[in-house]
C-alpha cells in the first residue's frame, strides 16, 4: 500500500498542489498552475488573488485523482497558511489553500498539518541536495515577494539580511514588463539576457555590512533607460541578472562571515534561472570568505507545493495517530 502525504500552496503567483509518498517522500503529484494576470499588468491585488486561487482549483479535479489512480492513500494534508515565520505573518492569499486543506483533512478524517510559504520553498529546495534537517546553513529565498538571507538550524529559522525596498522578483518583473514581457518575466527576460551584454552600469546597493540591499534604485535607472531608448533590451535584461549576482553574492559573503556557515541553499522564482545561477557561482568563486551556493531542481525553485508536502511527511513520522510526540 502506497501512502500519500498532500501539500497545498497558493500564493501570489501560483496554485500549487503536490502529493508525495510517506515512505520515501517520491512525488506522487506536482501541479502549479500560474495565476491569470493581464498584460502589461505588473501582478494582481490580494482579493484577485484569491478569487483566482478558487476557480483554479475547481478546475483541478483531475489532478486530485492522480495519487488515488496510483493506488495512493492519503494520510495527511499539509498546507502553507502565511508567508514566513513570525505572529505578524499573514496574507490573504494564502487562505484559499488553508480552506481547501481543511475540508479534504475533515472529508478524509486525516490530520491537518499547517507551515509557512517560505519553508515550503527551503524544503522543496533541499531535497536531493545533501543538506540534512540537522545541519545549520544559510539560505536565500529570493523571489517576488521575499528577498531574504536566512541563516537555518534545526531549531530555528532567522532572517538577518535581504532587500530593504524592492524584492528581486519584482526587480525581474518591472523591468521585464516595461520592455512588454508577460508576468511574471523571469523565463523571458533570461531568455534576452543570454543574448546581451553587461557592463555592471546597475550599481549594487548595499546597506548593513552587506547583509541587506537595495533594488529600487537600480529598477528606476532600468526604467529610465527603458523611457530614453538608451539601452538594448538584451543588454538591460543581462544588467539586471548581473545585478542581482553581484548584490547576492556579497550579501552571502556577509553572512558567512557573521554565522560562520560554508554553504547557502538558494530557493525562489529567482533562483530556477540557470543564468542567475551561473553568475551567482562564479561571484561567489571570486569572491574571498563567500559560502558555497547550493541548489536544488529548477523544477523546485519557484512557488510549489512539493516542500509543503514533504514537511507534512516529516510530521507525519513524527507523530502518532496525529499527535505530535513529545
């Protein structure tokens, strides 16, 4: 028999519904579903958002059968109900995917296991990479709505760096739609960026001994450029994933330096770009005293529901009959 552990995301960007095995945490299922956004629009209000989460997933019926047709039980629903860690946490958007978990959890008579967005993505980005729960490392979740410098124990997750203003996601997304790129913009602008050149004209922002950065500076220079015609498109785009190496790469240098940690597990829409990748490593490789870059399945990198499912598994090991042990 073939147990199942489902995870539910629904963020700002995607619906996102995985099922993974209990006994090897093997997907089962992985359905994202980008959210509908209009062109030349640069995202959707929190209510559209939601509205937009529950017709998705009525139309996600055949996808919910896919772990019963592999002869799949399902034993938990775990589910991402805020962005991060903290009591101030909260988006709206996330309760579309809390209702959902609470009703198959009730329906199914299985428990109900809820965690955050942004450990979604640290565990999704984790698997198969060798980082245990164990180990301490840094993590940088760098996405459209979070640019944060972790540093992750066992017991705790902390945010010490990351962007003060503007979030690399909405850096990406700005910019790529100002050139009339889709949203979000990422796949098509690294598609442009890998046909340009960059000359570091983006100046890298940073603030607290390198450990945070600003990004809105570089977005209104990009947006100037983009007005005066005074940049190749392709040439904006690579400034840009230039950019965000060099700003990254530092602020990693900065937290090696203040924790102590060799390595840094990169997650987020940002990081499934195999360009940011690329320019990210070999920042780091020039740069003295920076910690080795880890990263997991492109596939994983951006919004899913994988890593919430694979928490959920987590708990589910650890518990009895629902019942967390003590």
């Amino acid at each position: 028999m073939i147990r199942a552990v489902w995870g539910i995301d629904t963020s700002n960007y995607r619906t996102s519904l995985a099922a993974v095995r209990l006994e090897d945490g093997g997907i089962l299922m992985n359905e994202r579903l980008l959210l509908p956004v209009a062109a030349g629009e640069r995202g959707l209000r929190q209510s559209e958002a939601v509205f937009a989460h529950l017709k998705q997933v009525a139309g996600l019926e055949r996808a919910l059968r896919k772990p019963a047709e592999s002869g799949a039980i399902p034993v938990a629903v775990a589910v991402s109900d805020r962005p991060r860690d903290g009591a101030d946490s909260y988006m709206p958007v996330f309760q579309a995917g809390v209702t959902l978990a609470v009703l198959l959890a009730a329906a199914l008579n299985i428990p109900l296991f809820r965690t955050t967005h942004q450990r979604g993505h640290l565990a999704a980005a984790a698997r198969g990479t060798g980082l245990a729960e164990t180990e301490s490392y840094l993590a940088l979740h760098l996405s459209g709505g979070t640019t944060d410098l972790l540093a992750v124990t066992p017991e705790k997750i902390e945010r010490i760096g990351g962007s003060m203003d503007l979030h690399a996601g909405q850096l990406v997304d700005r910019v790529g739609v100002a050139l009339g790129l889709s949203f979000p913009s990422g796949p098509e602008l690294e598609c442009l960026a890998e046909k340009g050149e960059s000359t570091g004209k983006l100046g890298a922002s940073m603030a607290g001994e390198d450990l945070f950065c600003h990004f809105s500076g570089a977005e209104s220079q990009a947006q100037r450029w983009i007005l005066n015609g005074t940049a190749a498109p392709e040439d904006l785009a690579r400034e840009v994933y230039d950019l965000l190496a060099r700003s990254t790469a530092r602020m990693l240098r900065a937290g090696r330096k203040r924790t102590g940690m060799k390595r840094a597990l990169i997650t987020g829409g940002v990081a499934s770009s195999a360009l940011y990748r690329r320019l990210l490593t070999e920042r780091c490789a020039a740069l003295r005293e920076a910690p080795e870059p880890v990263f997991g399945d492109p596939a994983l990198s951006g919004d899913n529901a994988v890593g919430t499912a694979l928490i959920g598994r987590q708990k589910v090991l650890k518990t009895d009959g629902g019942e967390e042990k003590k």
